[in-house]
C-alpha cells in the first residue's frame, strides 16, 4: 500500500497543453500513471500526449466522462486558486498544486474551502509525490525511487531528490514520497501527512525533511511522540547556518526572531525521539539503526 | 523574488489612502526641505516636530536616527546629523518629518499571515513601543491574539473584542476602523505583515479644548513578492539605495541570492538543496560566500549570469556547483557555467557535482572545459574538496 496515490488513481492534469504540464504529464504517463484526463478551457475535444490523453475544457466535464479522482495543476499562478477551486467543485478528493508564486492571501480562503468540503490539496509550491512502481504526481523524477516500506514527507523540492536517491542508493525502499512545498499557506502540513503514513500497514518507517521557518516541524514532532511513538523516524533540517532575517527562497524559510530556528526544531525532533542526521547521506543508516532493513 | 519591505513613508502612504488616521509628514533629503517643512508644521502651530531616518533596519531610535526639535533652526541641524549617518551599515538619505505629538498612551497592533493557522492574524498589546519578539517571549499572554475569518475577514465584534480588550472603550469607533483598516490593507496591498508600533492616543487642542484621538505614529508593511504583479505601483516602492547592488542583480535574473560572509561561492538549484549545501560547507570547516538558488529549469544564460555574480565577490576562493536535475537540466547548467568560465578574468577553482537529468551530458561538455573544473560524485565529496581548494587558496 501507499498514501494519496496508487496504480488505481485516475489523475487528471490541468493546464497538460501549456508547456510545463505538458511535458511533466508525459513524464508521468512514462512513470505508468494512469492519467485518464487533462483539462484547458478552450481546448475540450482535443488530445495530449501523441493521442494518450483526451482534453475537457472544464474539470467537471473530465470527471463527468472519466471518472477522475485526483488532479494535478500546472497552471499559472494567476488562475492557479480558480484551478484549485474548479477541482474541487467537480468532485475531485486529493489535488496536488505545484504551480509556484501564488500570492499567499489567494490561498487563505481556498485552503478553507478545501477543508470545508472534506478534500484534500497538497502544496501549492510542492513537487508533488511519487508511489514508487505504481504511480508519479508532479515533478520529482521517477528514475530516483525505489519500491519500499519509508514514507518520506519534505518541504522542500531537490533537496527530497537528494534524500530519497541517498535512500535508494541505500536499498532503502519508499512506500510514498511526498513534497508538501514551501509556501507559507498551503493544503498539506507535515502532521497530515504523518496521519496517513501512521494508517498506512506498508509504511514501516519516515524520513521528514524540513527547514528554518514556522512552526510545521515542533508540531510533527509533538504528533509523532503522541500518536506514533513506535514508528522509526529520522529527520533533517536545512538552514541550520542561514542567517536570521534572510528569507532563503522559501517563502517559508526564515528565521525570524527566536522563532523557526533550526536549533529550536532539531531539539523538538530529538525530544520526540526522532534522530536527525547532520547531512542528507547519513540519513540511510539512521534508518537501518533504528529498525529499518534494506531490501 | 524577495518580498519589497516599505519605508516608513511610502507604509504611511499606503494606509492613509485606506482612510485611517495617519498623522501628517513629509519627506525631506536635504536639511534645507526638513528645515522647509518644519517651519511649515511650526507656523502651522506644532510645538515640536519629529525627525526620522527613513531607512529598513530597526532600532533607529537607539542609533540616534530619531530627534524632536524645537524650531526650524533646530530641525535644519538634526536633519543634517541624520542624514548621511550610518545606521548598523545603511547610510541614511531621507528624513520624515512631523509634526511632534503629545503622546498619552503607546499600544502595539498589527496584522500577520499566521501560517500555522492559515489566517490573516490581529496582534495587539496595551503595551507599545516594544519589540513584540521580546513581548512574545517574555509575556506572551500581554499579546491580544484574533484571527479574520477565511472569507468574511475581520468581523466587527472582533475588532471591538480587540478593541476593549487593549483598553481603548473610550476610543471604540476609531480603534474598530483601525482594526478593520489594518486587515483590508494588508488584503487590498497584498502585505504579509501591516505593523502599527506605536498606535497611540494623542492629545491635541480642538475647537473645544485638547481632544484624545487614535493615530499611527510609525508604521511598517512588507509585501508578498508573489503578488507583486497585480500591484504596478508597489515594485517602485522598493528601496534599492538599501539594498546589495548583487541582490538587485539576482532579482532580474530572476535568481534567489544572498551574499554572505565566507569564501566558498555556492551555486544549487532549489532552495532546500542550497541552504542544505551551506550547512555542509560549514559542517566541513568552510564558509559559504553566498546563499544562491538558480530554480527550476535555468537555462545556460541564468547560469552564466549566475556565475558572474558569485564571482563579483572578491572574497571568494573557490565554488562549489551543486545540482540536482530534475526540472533543471544538467547539461544546460554544464553549458552556462562553461560559457561563464570563458569569459571571467580571475582563476577561482570550481568543483562541480551535476546528478539527476543529462548529468551524463554535463559531464562530456566539462570534461574538456579546463584543468580548474574538479567533478565530484556526492554532495558531501564535492563539499569535502570545495572547503580544500578555499583553504589552500587562502
């Protein structure tokens, strides 16, 4: 098993004729994800992906006639709310935002209405997430993943590639990973995300990346040690050199005052039991050390 | 992209057009227009005005960035020790000038993107003039907390609750527009943070004898880049007298940087991976010239530019290129960094470790680029034999 997508997802992709979604729908159609839809108003009847994929001009229209339960946005930043909330309305369960750049006032109410309605959104400003062997959402490159039993959940972007490569490198397998993205409002946090992971009876262990900024690691932490105490997890945190003030690109990642400092979340990880490597490549044989077994 | 912080004028620009109660200024760069205006604020009948260094930094008032004076003479002689002072490292090239204020009471109110709720956040303390970081770990219940509601925004019976709450029953109407005016700025101006510190009660003579009333006395905003295209006027407010001319450089090339202390330039794509790679710099005994992300899918020419920049910096020994393709291709990043070494005129070593899409490629074209290219296979490899070359070239 797995968490949010799987070989049975039926993913549709909107903005697949513009040339980032373009080329990453094709890029998952190759990983074998079932993508049955993509959608760009104005361009309902045609195809994508050399014939592969029928286009709708609305969400509702593609869910009418494909049954799709999970979108993926490419769209830019200026209509990527709207996107969101045409998704949503169609009736699709688990959206994935990876378009970068939306102002973060645009997503206060988006956020709510995703709740409201008992959805669930992950980023906007995330890779996406990849179930090794079975299915691709997003960016993240297929090439990186092994099939295994670590859940991985990241704010970052590369840095997961760094992470899971070591991983598999490692012949440490991945159950799902997931990027949750940078952004300071967005649909998924780190604890959502646990939750699944802990109701998941293949996910044997996680690794959590986070960085500087915020509060999203101390409350993962806090959550772990009450609601999976048993559960191996190793941790790491970029930005314990940056300097306070300094935004790192991350919308999210600044030190500010004595808040979100990597000392702050490094001793609240570790107070939950939680190793936290001092470099993504010892992150491997944290995870061996605390119970994990390569395959 | 980097978020545009305001001066104190152009904030009070933006919230005296939203009607709220924002005491007169006047902006001067010499000491003949802040003694011009002073005059004018004197005759006007002012028996003080306030001049203020208009730069980005805090704690002004300590560096001596903030004095009353008296009269014009007064006022042309402390403009003139203002401007041109150093302020912790920026010079200050403009005064705001005010009339001075009879301050009964100094309060603390401000709005916030609060991400871990996911609400625009009201902030209050009946206590002004403080830095709310301390407030916050000090006493944080003196803190009055209220969220807006996702879609219907600040209501009125939360204002009044802050309001009533921060002690200003006697001020209820103008300090719920306050409230509610800070809250539709920050929405109407797309502001991550709409800072009022102090807000205070001032006492001025009316018609019928001295009357207290609410007003702004020192405001900050700070602005969400990402909405920076839907606002034409705010790009313009940004200072770019405060700024490293390299960051400005970055901004147009639509690069993440930001120029630091060591000696090892760094250049990574994503900004996970480049504050990672800092860490391990520093971790291996280095320091890192820079923090600096080229983002997703950077072609050759924002690599060169790239390059350029981290090489502006004379302090810098050595470079470490860091890149894990995905959306960025390695070998478009192996193709910019060699048109970037054809052009330089100082020798600085660079290693460079290129994984992920076209790595095979990037490989191939630095193979033949020159004797001072060291590849590298893993991170900490590539950190390892960055932190050498610094220090052998130290």
């Amino acid at each position: 098993m797995s968490i949010l997508i799987d070989k049975h997802t039926r993913l549709l992709v909107q903005g697949i004729t513009g040339r980032e979604g373009g080329f990453h729908a094709g890029q998952m159609l190759a990983y074998g994800t079932n993508i049955v839809a993509g959608v760009t108003p104005g361009k309902g009847g045609q195809t994508a992906l050399d014939g592969a994929v029928p286009v709708f001009d609305t969400c509702a229209g593609a869910v009418g006639a494909t049954g799709a339960d999970t979108s993926v946005i490419f769209v830019p930043a200026f209509a990527a709310p709207d996107a969101i909330m045409e998704s949503l309305d169609a009736g699709i369960r688990t959206i994935f935002a990876i378009t970068e750049h939306i102002p973060a006032l645009d997503m206060i109410a988006v956020v709510a209405e995703v709740e409201a309605r008992g959805a669930r959104l992950v980023g906007p400003n995330c890779p996406g997430a990849t179930t090794p062997g079975e299915a691709k959402v997003g960016i993240i490159p297929g090439s990186i993943h092994r099939p295994g039993r670590v859940g991985l959940v990241s704010r970052s972007g590369t840095l997961t590639y760094e992470v899971v490569q070591a991983m598999t490198d490692a012949r440490i397998g991945q159950s799902t990973c997931v990027g949750i993205g940078g952004d300071p409002i967005n649909g998924s946090n780190f604890i959502d995300m646990l939750e699944l992971f802990a109701a998941d009876p293949d996910t044997e262990g996680v690794v959590l990346i986070g960085e500087i900024g915020g509060g999203a690691e101390e409350a993962a932490a806090e959550w772990k040690r009450a609601n999976m105490p048993d559960t191996p997890m190793v941790a790491f945190i970029a930005g314990r050199t940056a300097p306070p003030g300094r935004r790192m690109g991350h919308a999210g990642a600044i030190i500010s005052g004595s808040g979100g400092t990597a000392e702050a979340k490094i001793s609240a990880l570790e107070g939950a039991g939680i190793r936290v490597a001092a470099s993504p490549t010892q992150i491997p044989q944290m995870l061996i050390e605390a119970g994990i077994a390569p395959d | 992209m980097s978020p545009v912080k305001l001066q104190e004028f152009h904030a009070k620009t933006l919230l005296s057009r939203a009607g709220l109660p924002v005491p007169p200024y006047a902006v001067a760069s010499t000491p003949q227009q802040a003694r011009a205006q002073a005059t004018a604020y004197l005759e006007d009948g002012a028996a003080a005005v306030v001049v203020k260094a208009q730069v980005l930094v805090g704690g002004r008032g300590k560096a001596g960035g903030v004095k009353l004076a008296r009269t014009a003479d007064e006022a042309e002689a402390v403009a003139d020790a203002i401007l041109g002072m150093d302020i912790k490292g920026i010079t200050v090239r403009r005064v705001l000038v005010a009339p001075g204020a009879e301050i009964v009471r100094e309060l603390y109110l401000a709005a916030v993107l609060d991400r871990g709720r996911q609400r625009i956040l009201l902030m209050g303390s009946a206590e002004g003039g403080v830095e709310i970081e301390t407030l916050a770990v000090e006493d944080p219940a003196a803190i009055i907390r209220v969220h807006a509601h996702p879609h219907l925004g600040l209501q009125p019976f939360q204002a009044r609750e802050m309001a009533f709450r921060l002690g200003l029953g006697d001020h209820l109407k103008q300090a719920v527009d306050i409230c509610s005016g800070l809250v539709r700025v920050m929405l109407e101006e797309d502001a991550d943070l709409v800072e009022i510190n102090p807000l205070a009660i001032v006492r001025e003579d009316g018609p019928d004898g001295p009357a207290e009333t609410l007003q702004l006395l020192d405001a900050k905003i700070t602005l969400d880049d990402s909405a920076l295209g839907r606002h034409p006027g705010h790009e313009q407010m940004r200072d770019l007298d405060e700024e490293d001319p390299a960051d400005i450089e970055a901004r147009a090339a639509g690069l993440s940087f930001i120029r630091l202390d060591g000696d090892i330039g760094c250049m990574v794509n994503g900004a996970g991976l480049a504050m990672t790679t800092m860490d391990l710099v520093k971790r291996a005994g280095g320091e890192p010239a820079n923090f600096l992300d080229i983002g997703g899918g950077a072609r050759s020419d924002k690599v060169a530019q790239a390059m350029r920049l981290i090489l502006s910096d004379p302090s810098v020994r050595a470079i470490l290129v860091n890149i894990f393709g995905g959306i960025a291709r390695g070998d478009e990043v192996a193709r910019g960094l060699v048109e970037a070494r054809s052009r330089q005129t100082r020798s600085v070593p660079m290693v460079v470790r290129i994984v992920g899409t076209n790595a095979d490629i990037a490989a191939e074209i630095l193979k033949d680029a020159g004797d001072d290219i060291v590849s590298a296979e893993s991170l900490d490899e590539a950190v390892a034999k960055a932190v050498e070359l610094a220090g052998s070239a130290a």
